[in-house]
C-alpha cells in the first residue's frame, strides 16, 4: 500500500503538555475530569461479564475464551462486586500502562480491580479510542506512576493526571473516520503479509519433510519402509532403531561450561541465555552440579517438551538440564540430518504418542521409550547433501521472511505515527 503524506495545519500553539506538543489554535487542552467521569455504579443481576483485553478490546468472557481457548475466572454470587460499564465507556486496567485505555463496545460489568470511565458530552468515543492507545498518551500514562511495577493497579486519579486535547465534536469524528480507513487498510496489509510469511514457512517445512524421508534424488527406486509415519523411502536407506544410532550420555557437566537450552522453535541453542533472559524465563541456574555434559554432534531432547519438537543437535561444547536427555552417535553420522528428521511434524507425532503422561503438560518422553522409535538412515554422504540442501532453502526463505518482517515494522510504524501525529493536532484532517 502507498504510505500518504498529509498536510499540517496552517496556525498553530503551543499546548503546554510535553506528550501533547503544539496543537491547531482552535484546540485547548483540559484536565480529562471535566470531559470524562469516573462510573462507580455496580454491575446488576445477570448483565454479562466482560474482559478487558489489550488484543481485543472489551469483550464478553465468552468470546474470549472461545478466542484464546481457556477459561477465565468467573463470577456466579456476590455480583455487586463487580463494577458496571456502557458501551462506549473506556476501562483502565493494571496492563494500561503497557497499552493504554481499553474501548467497550459492550454493555456488561467487569471485574472490581478495573476503572470504567464514562465519556461525556463533547466526547466522540471512537476519537478518543485511538487517543487512549497512542503511544505518546501511554508514555504520558505510564509517568503518572511509579507503582504499576510492583502490582499497584492505575486509579481514576492517574487516568486525570494527564492532560487531553479538546477537539471540536465535528473534528473528532473526521478525525476517527480517517484513522479507521486508514488503519483498516494498514490492517489488511499486515494480514496478507502474515499469511504469506506463514505459507513461506510451511513451503519450508515440506521441503524438509521431503528431503529427509525422501531425499534429493526425485527418480531413486523405492521401497516400503514398513512404517505407517514414513510410507516409500529411497530403496538404499535403511530403518533402524533409535538405540543402533544412540546411546544416552549422563556425563556430569563442567561448571566452566555454558549452560545450553532447547527450544521447540529453534533446537539446541548454540550459548547459554544472558541473565536478562534466563530471569525471564524464571530459569535463574544457581545450581549446576546435576547438569550434564554435551558434545558437538550429540542429540538433546526436553523430556518435558519432546512432544512440541522440543529437540535438536549439539553444535558447541556445553551442558544441559538434567530434565533433558542426552543421545550419543554410536557411529559417524550428522547430526543435523537427525534434528530436521526429528523435528518434522510427521516425527514429534511419533514423539507424542510415546510420551507418558496423564495430560500435556504433565507428558515425559523417557529414553527407553524414544531408543524405540523408528528412524529413517540415509548414507553418511546424503545426510550431509541433505543438511546442506536444506540449509540454502532456509537461508533463501529465511531472506524472503525477513523482507515481510521489515514491510510489516514499517507499516505499523506508520500506523503508530499516524495516529500519534493525528490525535494530537499535527496533521490536518478534513
């Protein structure tokens, strides 16, 4: 889409508010308590609960679990402790110093933690559903506080601590109507390039699947495998047990020794997490003893993630958690050839079905139960040809994605410039 360039206005002043800059000299600025007011009112028998959510706004609890597939907590006596909200009301939650103001395009009650903020008279909602999640109006939010870190929610009293514009009734409207077109747009934009990032991708993963169960040579003879998952292989590759190929390490780790992670995104990674993640994670190692040795060409699985692909190949020197299991070559062979194979959908589903556990979360794919999964075996040669085939398809896909990815920032840091820019008097509309 084409990005527009749009005009300033011709007079303007200085407003006196940092997050608000200089504005047209028609517009004033106000303290929000005499434009908004603060609804105490309870919510009544029976009205529908509402969540307030950064991603969809306010909307009834059912739709977001039906969104989100999970539940939330919800309310079925006491109801006077929930507060009532309109539709066109604003709700303020302990996330709108992350994300600013949710809208309510719904009439219910939420939870008695929230803020609900009734707008008045010369307040065209839609104008200020826009302003409230500008990224100058959460910054300016955000200074009101210095609570919201330890847990403090954001009061009525923050919410009238920072000053708003006053737009002419007629202004707000056409200023409302242009950013819901324009974003609409920027929106669709977005969509087509996710869509085309994720069929990228999954072009990617057939590829994969293709060269590890059938490899690079389209007219080599074939055979049965005998395996349902694996179907027709190359009549010169052999199908063995996990426990020919490997065997499980539980050599104690040097302290010296980075600490490496297995990701279900990205395999085995190749140094250890900086604290800054390892305290996001809430994985913070202060105790390395049980943790075990890994070699370069080892194969490391989570116990606890195997059946979500968490697995892959050793490319440095380090040690693992003892929650992880350790597989050794019993030959030569690549490694990398055996992540892509594992890592296939077709493989993890094999993965899955031999973990035990009474629910998902609760699953563990011990080493006994993966030595007896069937694994396909190329010659030593074709594995390598297939790792490096593999590795120029996603250098070249990985290039065409990060393309997308870049076009994706900058559309939506038009949007947020945009909406910046419009909200506050520097462009003119109409």
């Amino acid at each position: 889409m084409t990005l527009i360039v749009f005009p300033a206005h011709s007079s303007v002043k200085d407003s006196g508010i940092p997050w608000i800059g200089r504005i047209p000299t028609h517009w004033n600025v106000e303290n929000p308590k005499w434009m908004f007011f603060h609804r105490k009112a309870r919510a009544r028998k029976g009205e529908q609960q509402l969540a307030a959510t950064q991603k969809y706004g306010v909307i009834p609890q059912d739709h977001f679990m039906e969104k989100e597939s999970r539940r939330v907590t919800q309310v079925f006596l006491d109801f006077d402790i929930l507060k009532h909200v309109e539709r066109g009301d604003f709700v303020m939650s302990m996330r709108s110093f992350q994300g600013g103001l949710e809208f309510s395009d719904y009439t219910g009650c939420v939870s008695s933690a929230y803020v609900a903020i009734q707008p008045g008279d010369r307040v065209h909602s839609p104008f200020f559903k826009y302003l409230f999640k500008s990224s100058r109006y959460i910054e300016a939010l955000q200074a009101t506080s210095n609570l919201v870190r330890d847990g403090q929610a954001l009061r009525f009293d923050n919410f009238t601590m920072v000053p708003l514009p006053v737009v002419p009734i007629v202004e707000q409207r056409a200023i409302a109507a242009l950013l819901d077109e324009k974003c609409a747009k920027v929106d669709e934009a977005v969509r087509i390039k996710d869509e085309q990032i994720a069929l990228l991708r999954e072009r990617r993963q057939i590829l994969v699947q293709l060269a590890v169960t059938r490899g690079l040579n389209p007219n080599a003879s074939m055979k049965d495998s005998g395996i349902d998952w694996i179907g027709q292989v190359p009549s010169h590759w052999e199908v063995k047990r996990n426990f020919v190929l490997f065997r499980e390490m539980k050599v104690s780790g040097n302290v010296d020794l980075p600490v490496l992670s297995v990701s279900i995104h990205n395999g085995v990674s190749s140094e250890e997490l900086s604290d800054e993640e390892n305290i996001r994670s809430i994985i913070k190692i202060e105790d390395r003893t049980a943790y075990m040795e890994v070699k370069v060409g080892d194969v490391a699985y989570n116990m606890m993630r195997a059946w979500q692909g968490g697995i892959g190949a050793v490319s440095v020197h380090g040690m693992v958690s003892p929650a992880y299991v350790v597989a050794r070559p019993t030959a030569v062979l690549a490694a990398d050839y055996f992540e892509l194979l594992y890592r296939c959908p077709a493989f993890i589903r094999q993965m899955d079905s031999s973990s035990k556990g009474i629910t998902d979360f609760r699953k563990r794919l011990y080493w006994d139960d993966f030595k007896n999964l069937m694994t396909l075996v190329p010659p030593r040669d074709e594995q390598a040809a297939i790792v490096q085939h593999i590795a120029e398809i996603s250098k070249k896909i990985g290039d065409a994605v990060s393309i997308k990815e870049q076009q994706i920032a900058t559309l939506r840091e038009y949007k947020t410039s945009l909406i910046d820019a419009t909200v506050t008097g520097k462009i003119k509309v109409g």
